[in-house]
C-alpha cells in the first residue's frame, strides 16, 4: 500500500555530506514496496497519488533511529545492578536470564524489540543472549565452563525480534570454550542459518557477538575471524568497556588485531578504556566502533572519546545498549547524553554538535552495521522507516534552529508516529503488532516465575 506524507519538517540525512538535509516543508511517496520513490520540497508533483495520505502538518518527519548496539532480550530486567559497573551489573542481569526457558527470552525479547519501536528505533543490531550461561568475572577473567543451552534458546530470541517488525542484524556468540572446534562451527551455522530464512527486508544481516574479552580461550579471535570468513558475516565485540582489570581488557586487543579481524567488519562496542595506541591501530585496520552514552553512564563505565576518534578517521555508531542499563530505550536522551559528556569532558560545546548527534543514530549506525544501503535515511530506494514527532504537543515554543531543537527539545511526548517500510507500527505509545498485549503480561510473569530459582536479584 503507498503512502504520500505532506507538508512535512523533513529531515533527510543524506549520505556523503554533513547537511542534515532540512526541508521546512516538503513531501514524500512510499511505494508499494515500502521503500521511498520520491521526495522534496513544496507540494508534491502534479498527478502524485497514493492509496493513504498523512498530512503532517508541520510536524517533524525523520528517520528512524539505528541501534547499533542492542541487547533486547532484557526488557523484563531493568532497574537490576544499579550500585554496580559492569560485571556486578551482568551478575544480577545475566545471572537472571541463565534461568529463563528458550519460551520466555522470546517474550522478553518481543516485549524490548516492541518498546523500541514504540521510541522511534526502527532498525537494532540486536545481540542474543549466548548459549553459554554466564559466569561471575574474577580479575576480569572467567573460567568458561558454564552449562550450554540448546539452539532453540538462539532461535526463540531471533524470532522474537523478527515478529516484533523491527529490522535487525542478528548477533549470536560462538562459545568456544563449549566443545569442540567442529561443534563451534556447526552451532554457530545453525544459527546463522536459522536467521537467514527470516524475509531479508526485516533480517538485514548476521553477526558475532564478539567474546574476546570475556573468554579464557587464547584462539577466540582466531575462531571469530574464521568464522567470519566462513560465513560472511560482521562481528561486534564487547571491548574495553569496564573500568576493572583495564591492563588485562587491553592485553586483548592484539588477539584480535592479529588474527586479522579488524579488516573484516570488526566492530568495537564501548572502546573506552583505550590507548592512543590501540585507537590508532584501530583505525588503520578499519574497524569501527559503537557509543552508547546512556549506558556508560548507567554503569560508571566512562566517557568514550568519540570526537578524537571521528577526527582520526574511524566510523562511529550509537547504541541504546539495553533496557537493563539504559532503562528507557529513548534515544533523544541517548544522543543529549551523548553531547553533555563529550562536551562536559572535553569543555567545548563544538566536541558534540546536535546535528552530527542525530547522523550518528541514524546513518552512522546503519554504516558500521553495513545497511546504509537500506535504512538510516529518507533517501529514495531505502525503506520508509520514519517517525512522525510534533514539536506543538508539548509546545517547545519557535524553531530557532529546527534540527537542533529536533535532537536538543523533543522527546516521547512529541513522539506521534512510528512507520516501518511506510506501516504504521506504533502510536502514542500503543503497537498495532497484535502479540503486544500478550508479550507483556508473559513479561509481568517473570518475577513470579524467577525468583524461586534465583533468588531476588540486587
């Protein structure tokens, strides 16, 4: 079905310029496929039709936030951790979900991938949680023992977030420390295979969740790069993220570098307890990396230094990280907190402008997760993913700066729409997925269900 938009505050962020690409007042045409077939300034040419209209009316119409950093099985575990950083915070999360049935991560993942959608993220790199339980950090070391799960644990997770309507690149650990070399690679096809027979429009790719840091085992960089190379996909590692055991995080970084990977579509998730060394030979290798501001915060993690990192040439993505340490997946508060640190950090309010903000959760997400092609814009030929924000209800008073009020001033109060591939998903707040009522009262049963096995978390 084709939708014309009308009399829009377009914010486009076309690719290959800094322009945030504002149009006062302007137009645009979904196609029939859900893709965007046309859009500009003024009133639309003359004969256009469409099978809907919504007429905008001056209220902001922009792309969808891109996660490149998201963790949606956690929607039922928030406010966990709070006097933690990180691996005190995994412990109350990760030491919940180790008790969850394959049924109940599809619930709980469901219910995330909705709630995103609800804040206008339409598109997440979403990591699974792994088959391998996890297991208390000790000197940011573990031993790697933990039980394994099944594949339905994976799969019930990747379906979750494919009948949620969110488009995702699916991430799955490969637990090397779990068997064999041969049975690595066989869980970690199984995976990858599962997700690849979801309709390609909505599971826009498969990945690794990157476990070097977290695993004893001395070959997991090289097993990740085989199997990158084995099976085509990118990889999202967990690096450098908490402010224990930094000497011992850091060590690590030459596992991956040399087996090759940061060639291959490695991405670093968090990069904060770096070296001017390490960010360097980052970049010459091409990996790039994923912020989540909100999040490090939440965790005391620390302040990545993303504008000295954008300077020396690395891709730069923004993450909403988790319900369990973002709390709120709102990604206006993710991109302020995103400014205010870097400008706090660096004492100068040109480290972190509002307009190269909003590019890096939307565009800059979808380039370090290779789907720039298809989402991350209002572009012609990429999916009508967009949102429909009201800067009248509540009233933020003149537009001074229109894009600069869009990221500084709104929030999901102003949040009125939410399309993907030109369908509306959600508004106000309210999903028209029909599996929404039902994901969240399987999310109101978890503490029920938890608590007599694993005790009250802190």
């Amino acid at each position: 079905m084709s939708l014309l938009v009308t009399h829009a505050r377009l914010i486009t962020i076309p690719a290959g310029t800094g322009d945030p690409g504002y149009i006062d007042d302007g137009w645009m045409l979904v196609g029939d496929d859900g893709r965007i077939a046309g859009l500009g300034a003024g009133e639309p040419p003359a004969g256009t039709t469409a099978d809907e209209t919504l007429e905008a009316a001056g209220r902001f119409v922009a792309p969808g936030f891109v996660s490149s950093h998201s963790h949606l099985f956690t929607s039922g575990l928030r406010g966990l951790g709070v006097a933690d950083t990180l691996y005190g915070w995994c412990d109350a999360m990760l030491g919940t979900t180790r008790h969850m049935s394959a049924d109940q991560m599809y619930w709980s993942t469901l219910h995330g991938a909705l709630d995103f959608l609800s804040h206008g993220v339409t598109t997440a790199y979403n990591f699974t949680d792994p088959l391998q339980s996890w297991e208390s950090m000790v000197d940011g070391k573990r031993v790697g023992d933990a039980p394994l799960r099944g594949l339905e644990y994976h799969f019930r997770q990747a379906e979750g977030t494919r009948d949620a309507g969110i488009r995702f690149v699916d991430a799955a650990g490969m637990d090397v420390t779990a068997g064999t070399p041969d049975e690595v690679f066989a869980r970690f096809a199984a995976e990858v295979a599962h997700t690849r027979t979801f309709d390609p429009d909505y599971a826009l790719g498969a990945s690794i969740m990157g476990q070097v840091q977290w695993s004893p085992h001395p070959e997991a960089a090289q097993f990740e790069v085989e199997a990158m190379r084995r099976f085509g996909v990118t990889n999202q590692a967990h690096f450098l993220e908490s402010p224990e055991a930094v000497a011992h995080q850091q060590s690590k970084f030459a596992l991956y570098r040399d087996a090759g990977a940061l060639g291959l579509g490695l991405t670093f998730g968090h990069f904060i307890q770096t070296t001017p060394e390490i960010i360097a030979q980052a970049v010459a290798g091409g990996a790039s990396m994923s912020w989540q501001p909100a999040s490090n915060g939440r965790l005391a993690s620390g302040v990545a230094l993303v504008p000295e990192m954008l300077e020396m040439g690395m891709k730069v993505g923004v993450g909403l990280d988790d319900q369990a340490c973002t709390d709120v997946a709102d990604p206006w508060q993710n991109m302020r907190m995103g400014i205010y640190a870097q400008r706090g950090r660096l004492k100068d309010p040109a480290a972190m402008m509002p307009e190269l903000m909003l590019r890096l959760h939307t565009l800059g997400s979808a380039e370090i997760m290779g789907v720039d092609d298809r989402v991350g814009s209002l572009e012609v030929g990429k999916f009508a993913d967009f949102v429909v924000v009201d800067p009248r209800m509540p009233d933020v008073g003149p537009l001074w700066h229109p894009v600069r009020s869009y990221v500084l001033a709104m929030s999901p109060r102003n949040l009125q729409q939410v399309y993907v591939g030109g369908r509306l998903v959600d508004e106000r707040g309210v999903s028209t997925n029909p599996l929404a009522a039902e994901a969240s009262a399987k999310l109101h049963e978890l503490p029920a269900a938890l608590v007599p096995l694993r005790g009250h978390p802190h």
